[in-house]
C-alpha cells in the first residue's frame, strides 16, 4: 500500500511539473524553445540613463515657493543689504519666470511701504545667504 | 466679483481711533457693493524710510491688510477715499493673486552656452530667415564684376 501511495504522489507530483515546465515537454522544438526564452529573460532590462545628470531647478521652483509681496523676509533676501538693490537672475540663480515674479513683487512691497528702496530691514541683515554675489552664476555683464 | 488686497498704514494713534479709521475705510468698501473677507493686523512698525502724508510726518505705522471683493469699476473710488482719509499714511490696492505656478522650471535651459539655449536657437532661426528673404547678386547674370560698393 505504502508503495502504491508513494508512485500515485510521484505520478501527480512529475504530471504537475510536466504541465507547467516547459524544459520537460518534448513537442516543442529546442529552438523555438530558446527563441521563447531569449526574448523573456535574455533580454536587456530597461534602465535609466545613470550618467545622466538630474535635472537643475531654481530653489523657488525646487521648493514650490510663491513670491509674495507681504512676505518681505523672503524677498528681502533677494536685494543688497548696502544699496538695496534687486540682484540680478546670473547672481540669483532663478529662472525667468521667478526672477520676474520676485522683481515685481518687491516693487509691490515697496510701494505699499512694506519694504525700502534703498535699504534693508536691519534685521534681515542677517538671513541665511541664497547666493552669493561675488561668485555668479552666469558671469557678470561688466 | 475679484479678491483685492489693500495695504494699508495707519498713522500713530490711540486704539478707538486706529478702529475708526478702519471702520470708515470698511464702510467705503461696503458702500460700493463690496464686502470684507478678512482683516489681517501685522502690528505697529517702523517704515522703510520717514514718509510725509497730509502734511505729517511718520516715521512709524500701524500696518494692517484688507482682503475684500468688490466691482472693479469702484476701485478707483475707492482709492481716492483712502487717499483723502487723512489717518492713512499709505495704501494700495492690489489683486489678490490666486494663479498657480504650474510652468516647469527653465533653469537648466538658461545656463546652458547660448546657442543651446531654446530662445537663442529662436532667435538665429528668425535671422536665417531674414538672411534668406534678402535678394543676393548672383555672379552668373552677365556681369563679371560686382556693380555695388563693397
């Protein structure tokens, strides 16, 4: 009996194996087999560049910040502490679009009287620096 | 009806007066049809620079925010009202911006050498084309020197 058994398990056991492998069915011709195959797993698996460089980003669109003209903190920070002046896109690093929005928001500011035209609030003096305007992006025009 | 947002400083001066001053600047906006959405108080600071106005000068302001709605045809209206209000040193009308930056980042493209740069390339094709639409003297039409100075 426990012979019997033992077959009857192996029997189910090689029938299972011969239905779901392909490497033990005879009627398929090794090449056709191999062509099968190659185009599974032979194949080169897509990969990203991994010498390409990411992409750069200005630190206002990196961080998804929006000029406003009543956050002069921010804006503040994009202007001369000695003459108050607008830094320019080589020294600020922006891209257009967000050089554009800061300029026309620190104009904003300083027509309502939120922010000096020739000064800066002592007290962003002291800020964290974006850029540094001695080491441009972009050289300067001069 | 649009958002606008009106700074405006408020010289120094006690408490019931500074509400006052608020409250009429309130009511000008409620009579033209408009209305208040929000009142924000940035406290008393000093301005960027001693500003004159109505004959005073102020070296401090109390600054605050309105945000309100109105028809856009009374904002003119409106901004001689504060503009008369001798108790307001400053004030603008702004529209409240509601746009979102969805445009992609152009940083990489502007710091590229220029004739990669996209508007660059733009602007050589416009040249190409002008360049191209000028007539030019052909040497083959019979002549065998060039008729114009050079």
């Amino acid at each position: 009996m426990a012979y019997a058994s033992l077959i009857r398990n192996f029997h189910n056991f090689t029938c299972r194996v011969l239905s779901t492998s392909n490497r033990l069915v005879h009627n398929v011709s090794p090449n056709v087999w191999e062509e099968k195959h190659r185009s599974e797993s032979d194949k080169p698996t897509f990969m990203r560049n991994p010498y390409k460089y990411k992409k750069q980003e200005c630190i206002l669109c990196k961080l998804n910040i929006k000029p406003d003209y009543k956050n002069v903190r921010l804006l503040s920070q994009f202007q001369s502490r000695f003459t108050g002046r607008i830094y320019g896109r080589h020294i600020t690093g922006l891209c257009k679009n967000q050089q554009r929005k800061v300029e026309q928001e620190i104009l904003k500011a300083q027509n309502a009287g939120l922010m000096g035209y020739y000064t800066k609030d002592v007290a962003f003096c002291k800020d964290p620096k974006l850029f540094d305007p001695n080491h441009p992006f972009r050289p300067h025009k001069y | 009806m649009p958002i606008y947002e009106l700074p405006l400083l408020l010289r120094i001066m006690p408490k019931p007066e500074i509400v006052s001053t608020l409250k009429r600047a309130a009511t000008a906006i409620f009579e033209k049809g408009g209305f208040i959405r929000k009142i924000e108080n940035l406290g008393q600071k000093d301005l960027p620079a001693k500003t004159s106005s109505h004959g005073v000068v102020s070296r401090q302001a109390h600054y605050f925010v309105i945000y309100f709605d109105v028809p856009p045809k009374h904002i003119s209206n409106l901004e001689d009202i504060f503009n008369r209000d001798i108790d307001i040193v400053r004030n603008r009308i702004y529209k409240h911006d509601l746009t979102v930056n969805n445009k992609p980042c152009t940083l990489e493209d502007e710091l590229k050498p220029p004739p990669y740069r996209r508007d660059v390339q733009k602007l050589l094709k416009i040249t190409e084309r002008q360049e191209s639409r000028k007539k030019k003297f052909s040497y083959k039409s019979g002549l065998n020197y060039y008729p114009f100075q050079k």
